[in-house]
C-alpha cells in the first residue's frame, strides 16, 4: 500500500509541473507546422516511384474495378487505392498524391501528441511529438505515395480511441473506436498486428472488457473483405504460418530487426543506437511506475508482432521493414520522451536547459539519418535524370496510342500519363506471373504496340549508371527507340495482335535488356516465362518473335 501510494505521489507532483492545455495545443501546432513546411518543400525532390505509378494507374478506373482489383487480384490496402482513384477522378497526378500523404503525416503529429498524454501527460506528448516528427520513417512516408503516412494516422487515432472508450466507456465511445480500428484495418495489410495487440490489451486489463470484446467481434466481422485482401496478398507473396518456407523468425532474428527499426524510429544505428535504447528502457520502467496501463499497452505493441514474426513464414519479397512496424512509432518516441522529461524535471531550471538540449541533439541526428539513408529525399535526382525522364515521357506522349501496351508502373509512364490522359490504360504488371497472366488475357484484341522501358540508374541494378547503350532487339527494323539519359525506350513499330507473339518479343526484349545489365530484365524474363506455360502450357519460344510488317 505504501508503495502504490509513493507512486500515485509521484506521478501526481509530475503532472503538478505539467505544462497547461493552452501551451500543449501551441506547441503541437508548431510542430505540426514546422512538419508541414519541410514536406511541402521536399513534396516533388524525392524522384517518382513505381509503387506510385501503380496506384495511380489502378485509380483510372471505376470505383468497383478499383476495389475488385485490390481486394480479389492483388490485395493490399483498399483506403489508399480508393484515394488514388480520387485523386485520378479529380484530375490530380503524383503531387496530388503525395499530397495526401503529407496530410495524414501532418495530421499524425497532434494524434501522437494526444495519445502520448494519454500514456504519460502533455509535457511528453509534445515532446514525443517533436522526436516523432524528425524521423526518417514519418518525413520519408509524409511525402512517398503510398499508404503508411496513412495508416500511422489511422493506427494511432484507433489507440487514443481505445484509451479513451477503455476509461470513460459509452456506447458512442466504442463505436468511435471500432470504426477508427476498421479504418486502420483498411491501411494496411500489417493493421492485423495493430487488432493483435488491441485485443491483448483488452483482454489483460480489466476495465470495460465485455464492451470492449464486444466491438472487436464486430469489427472482425465487419473487415471481411480487409481479410480476403490480405488472404490474396499472403499467397502472391507466400506468407504463412508454421513451417515450410524461410522465416524471420528465430528469437534473435526479430531481435535484430527491432533493432533496426528503432535506428529508422531515431537516430540511425551504430553509436545511436545503444544510447537510444538505453534512453528508451529507462522511459519504459518510469511508465510501468507511474502509468501501467500505458506500459502494458507498450508492451502489447511490441510483443505481439515479435510472436508474430517468429511464427510467420515469409517469403523473401515479403520481409518486413520498418515502416511496416510505423504503427508503433508513437510509443517508441513516447518512451524516449518520457526519459527527457523526467531527466528535466529532477532539478530545474539547469536540468531542463540539459534535457531540451537532448532533445535538439536526437533531432538532429534523426534528421541527420534520414539525409543519410535517403539522400534523394533532400537532394532529388542525380544532375539530368529528371529532365531525362521527362524528356522520354514527353515523346510517348506525344506519340502514344490508346492500344499501346506497357509493362511495368515505370515512372516514365506516370509522367507521360500527366502530359496526356489518354494514355493507354493497357499496363501489365511485373514480378507476379498469375497478375500478368490475367492482365494480359484482359488486354483488348488485337493487341497494339509493345512498349518497354529500361533504366540504367535504377536501383535494383547491379551498378546504377546515368547513361545506356542505344541498342534495338533483332530484327532492329521492326522496332524504334530512343536514348534519354539513362533511359531507353524501345517500341515495336506495329501491332504485336496476339498475346503468344507479345509474349515471344517481350521475351527477346528482356533478353537485351539483360545484356545491358538492367536487374529488372531478369525478373520480367521469369515472369514471362511463368506466364505463357499458364497461358498455354508451354513457353512461347522467341523463334517466333518476328513481327510481321
């Protein structure tokens, strides 16, 4: 009794030095300002990505194909696939969807803020605010045109609505919360960790649990499309449980990769890293003593993906990263927050002063490793890449046909899709032979031109090169290309009419492109391969790849 009640003393004289609900609400405006002036600056300096081009693409059509193609073909996130559409219906292009991202980036830091008060009080959760803020996970996801800005924004709302219907109850307060969990549930294929560790922590504590089971049912039976999506996503990617396939999955395996995703949730690894974890366990062990609710919901956080990820099977595709984990960004810089707060509070002013200089000291160094693992983010291009992608868009737009066929969500096609609407929507996606199989047998007949780009400074090249030999497949004279820095486009001058003659060019095509040494050629090659012995039992030999004039 005696020490629980040291505690409540303790935690009652800290939160007697809390800052006022007027300064918490500036200070989290500013932050969320300062956030929204750095990404609006570096919006359009990170280059196009595939990934971007994909969703886009996808969006051009109608809602219902939309959502049958994520939902019953590819899988993934139905919320951002539905932006995307919107953001295509409205006449945006990739600054729009970016747009997006910085939007629910910004609109993360107050949420942060709010539910690091929840786990401590509002001194930390301006200060998990601002630590959060300068991390490379949260800059690099607030201006990429994908889904984690989003889903870090909907994870963290459905946490605060957890807390919040948990302590004060109401059917109104569950309900929120159930739809800010469905809402997450929708993000991302990862939010089935964030249901996990939910539903631990409901189960373990005790506090209005038959409501709060009560709501997770619903929303499990409410997010059976959600589920379905990542069923198809599972078996494209080949992600399991128990045996039979490659795992992350002993203890010190996920250990290692924890580990690795705190350096992205601060400062980078190496001589960060052992004093971030440091700072970090001590902010754990005060919230267990003053808040061990909070703490247990830290703990569920954590636990629960890390059971997770030593039962899964996963593909080497499929290994996570640490932006699969961002959901957990805001209890990581909660316990960071929480050590230099506390470190403030021991004798002030001189403590403070040394504690606001931690602070400005982690967010340096956390902007410091962002530059440093993604230098294309502050930098942009390498001198003439941008202007030669724009330069190889600029002639497909213009010389484009609606019956063209493409491969790959190649960013020359994202741009060139900007300068010209009515560019072909027959796109055939790379890397899954079930997907291209099925795109292809969908592309309306006869088949128009193939169309192909290869990129010298692409990443997944074994050397990134800013120039690219100009070289046609044989017979040269059935084909036209053109050299745009360290692209090179080649199209087939006539239509190819039938997907076995596609195939057999495609074939020879990527077969030159391996001789240039493009990564992708490879890839492209096999899924070929896989998908004519789908299509017709067999693979198509390249022998019957001339195109008849």
């Amino acid at each position: 009794m005696i020490d629980v009640a040291a505690r409540r003393l303790s935690f009652t004289r800290a939160h007697a030095r809390d800052i006022s609900v007027h300064w918490f609400w500036v200070a989290v405006a500013a932050t969320s300002g300062g956030l929204a002036a750095v990404l609006a600056v570096y919006l359009r300096t990170w280059p196009p990505h595939e990934d971007e081009t994909l969703a886009l693409f996808v969006g051009r059509g109608s809602l219902p194909h939309v959502l049958h193609t994520v939902i019953a073909e590819r899988g993934g996130a139905p919320a951002h696939f539905v932006l995307a559409w919107m953001v295509a219906h409205l006449g945006g292009g990739l600054t729009a969807l970016r747009v997006m991202s910085l939007l629910f980036a910004i609109a993360s830091v107050p949420v942060i803020a709010v539910l690091a008060r929840q786990l401590a009080d509002r001194a930390v959760g301006v200060v998990a605010a601002v630590l959060a803020s300068a991390t490379w996970v949260l800059l690099f996801q607030g201006i990429y045109g994908r889904m984690y800005s989003l889903f870090l924004f909907t994870s963290a709302v459905s946490f605060v609505a957890l807390l919040d219907a948990l302590e004060r109850g109401g059917r109104r307060r569950f309900a929120l919360w159930g739809v800010a969990l469905l809402a997450t549930l929708a993000s991302h294929p990862y939010a089935g960790l964030v249901l996990g560790a939910q539903a631990v922590y409901v189960v373990l504590q005790k506090e209005r649990r038959r409501a709060a089971l009560t709501t997770l049912a619903a929303v499990v039976v409410a997010a059976t499309p959600f589920w379905w999506a990542d069923v198809v996503l599972r078996s494209r990617f080949n992600v399991g449980l128990g045996g039979g396939g490659s795992r992350l999955g002993s203890p010190r395996a996920v250990l290692h990769y924890f580990w690795w995703v705190s350096g992205d949730f601060s400062a980078g690894h190496h001589a960060w890293s052992i004093p971030v974890l440091l700072l970090a366990g001590v902010g754990f062990v005060l919230l267990a003593l003053r808040q061990r609710r909070g703490a247990l919901l830290t703990a569920c956080v954590v636990a629960v993906p890390a059971f997770a990820f030593m039962l899964a099977r996963l593909h080497a595709t499929a290994s996570p990263e640490a932006r699969h984990l961002i959901f957990a960004l805001p209890f990581f810089s909660t316990l960071l927050a929480i050590a230099l707060v506390e470190a403030g509070r021991v004798r002030p002013p001189a403590t403070a002063v040394v504690a606001l200089a931690a602070v400005a000291v982690l967010v340096v160094g956390e902007v410091r490793w962002a530059h440093s693992k993604t230098p294309f983010l502050f930098d942009g291009d390498p001198p003439g890449e941008g202007q030669a992608r724009a330069d190889a868009a600029a002639w497909l737009a213009s010389t484009s046909r609606t019956d063209d066929v493409l491969l790959g969500y190649e960013p020359v096609y994202l741009d060139a899709w900007e300068r010209n609407r009515s560019l072909s929507r027959n796109v055939l996606p790379r890397a899954d032979p079930r997907l291209f199989a099925s795109a292809l047998r969908a592309v309306p007949k006869p088949l128009g031109r193939g169309v192909w780009v290869f990129d010298a400074s692409d990443t997944t090249n074994l050397w990134e090169r800013q120039t690219i030999r100009f070289v046609l497949p044989v017979p040269a004279r059935t084909f036209e290309g053109h050299v745009f820095g360290p692209y090179l486009v080649i199209r087939s001058r006539e239509p190819l009419r039938t997907l076995e003659r596609y195939l057999a060019v495609s074939e020879d095509v990527m077969r030159l492109g391996r001789s240039l040494e493009i990564g992708d050629a490879d890839v492209n090659l096999h899924t070929m391969l896989l998908a004519a012995k789908r299509i017709y039992g067999s693979p198509v030999s390249s022998s019957r790849s001339t195109i008849s004039r």
